[in-house]
C-alpha cells in the first residue's frame, strides 16, 4: 500500500482529508502523515464528546506493527477487549500440517468426517455394482438401473460435499480404500428386484448409523457448526430410509412375476 501524499481519517466509514478536517469548527483532529499500519487517533465533535479514529500510520523504520484492542479509547465500555491483531510476516509460509482456516476444528472431528468420506464412497460403489447390474441386457430393468445409478450419484456427491467441508475447517483429507460387499444375484423369477432393494435399504440404514456416530463426535467436542452441517445430511438419509422401505414392501406385494416389469416401468419415470 503507497502512502497518500495527504493524511486521511476515516469517521463512520467516510474518508475526508484530515487537513480538511482541521479547518472545520465542530472539532479538532490529531493527526500524521501515513504510510503503513493502524493507530488510534482521537477527533473532539463536541464538548463532552470523544470518538475513536483508526488512522493509517507507520513508525519509521519499523514495519506494521500491531493492534490490541483493549487499549482503544471507547466512550461507552470495550467488547473487543482481549482482540490483538498481529500482521502475518511477509516472509511466513504455512506448512504442510498448517490451516489458516482451522478454528476450534479437533482432531477428532476430522478424522470422523475422513471415515464418514468413506462409508459415502463405498456407498456410492456399491450403488454403482447395482446399476451396473440392471443395465445388463440379460437382465434388461433399466428403472432399476435408473434408480441405482441416481443414488451412487447421490452418495458420491456427499462424500464430495464432506470433502469440501473438510478442507473448509482446515483439516486433511484422507482418503481409504474403498470395498464393495459380495453381491448374490438370482435372475430367476425376478428374485433379483427384491433382493436389492432389500441391500439398498439395509445400505441406507448404515450410512445413517455412521452419519450418528459423527454427530456425537461432534457434540462431545462442542462443535456446533459440525453438529449443524451433519444434521443435513440426516434428515436426506430419514427421507430415503422411508422411500426405499416403501419400495421393499411394494415388490413384496406384486411378488416376482409380471408386477417386477410395472414396478420398474414406474421406477423409470421417477428417475
């Protein structure tokens, strides 16, 4: 920042020429000529009256130096008391394990977010093993296709979205290996349909399980903000709990003959 070749103060958020403010009547301002830095100048409205100043100044040969906050002069008490601003060196450089961002963010909530990232990325590919399966031509259900492939798309997203969290509290993100279960299909009589609606609701289940776990992680660590952005993904998890339920008992009730082709002709025209 270049210093101006006039001093300005700065009162309510409006800048005038401090020798312009001089001249006035309605009051006197103590001034010097800036170049760098932050310091507390006092400005007489009138009788009776002191308000703070924050004044643009450098102390030759020094470079910015810093504010503490407890020592400005505020006519009615000081909230900001125990608030020190110290500059950042030019020459500092955060290292690997360092965040600027990271505020009260513990270790342990970090690391439940990095094992939460991996029940979704699992979720998402076993979801996709499902969708993989349905799209075959020997089995020919492309609205279970459908609906598989929107859920893998759906947990990846939240697993993208705990990434984004994760680096916006300062943390590191960890990334695991990610498995998928032994699936055991049977294309006879359409047992097929059944049976993996049956896995999604029990996959379902235990992402929502394991999203509780981090909110408690949460909650003991007094993390609040954590507790909140978890609570949002529970409620989506209550939702599809509840959808895919419904799903089970209605392939329970058409059975595995001519209603599986209904019940996938709907599923295609939801998706």
């Amino acid at each position: 920042m270049r210093a101006c070749p006039t001093a300005m103060a700065f009162v309510s958020g409006v800048g005038v020429p401090a020798a312009e403010r001089s001249r006035r009547p309605t009051g006197s301002l103590v001034h010097s000529r800036p170049s760098w830095g932050w310091r507390a100048v006092k400005t007489v409205r009138a009788p009776q009256q002191v308000r703070f100043v924050a004044q643009l100044s450098k102390p030759d040969g020094a470079g910015a130096s810093e504010i503490n906050f407890s020592k400005l002069d505020f006519t009615e008490g000081n909230e900001m008391s125990g608030m020190v601003f110290k500059p950042e060196p030019t020459t500092a450089a955060v290292d690997a394990s360092g965040s600027r961002a990271r505020l009260q963010f513990s270790a342990a909530c970090e690391e439940a977010v990095n094992n939460q990232i991996n029940v979704e990325f699992t979720a998402s590919y076993t979801y996709y093993a499902l969708f993989a399966f349905f799209d075959r031509d020997t089995v020919g259900l492309p609205g279970f296709a459908k609906f598989f492939q929107k859920q893998a798309v759906e947990e990846r997203d939240h697993a993208e979205a705990l990434i984004r969290y994760q680096n916006k509290r300062g943390g590191r993100v960890h990334l695991k290996p990610v498995a998928v279960p032994a699936m055991h299909f049977s294309t006879e009589d359409n047992a097929d349909a059944l049976y993996s609606m049956e896995l999604a609701l029990q996959l379902e289940r235990f992402v929502q399980e394991k999203l509780m776990e981090v909110w408690r992680v949460a909650d003991r660590e007094g993390d609040a903000q954590m507790c909140d952005f978890v609570e949002e993904f529970l409620t989506q998890q209550v939702d599809s709990i509840k959808e895919i339920s419904d799903y089970v008992a209605q392939l329970k009730r058409v059975g595995t003959g001519h209603g599986v082709y209904h019940f996938d002709r709907e599923l295609a025209e939801k998706a």
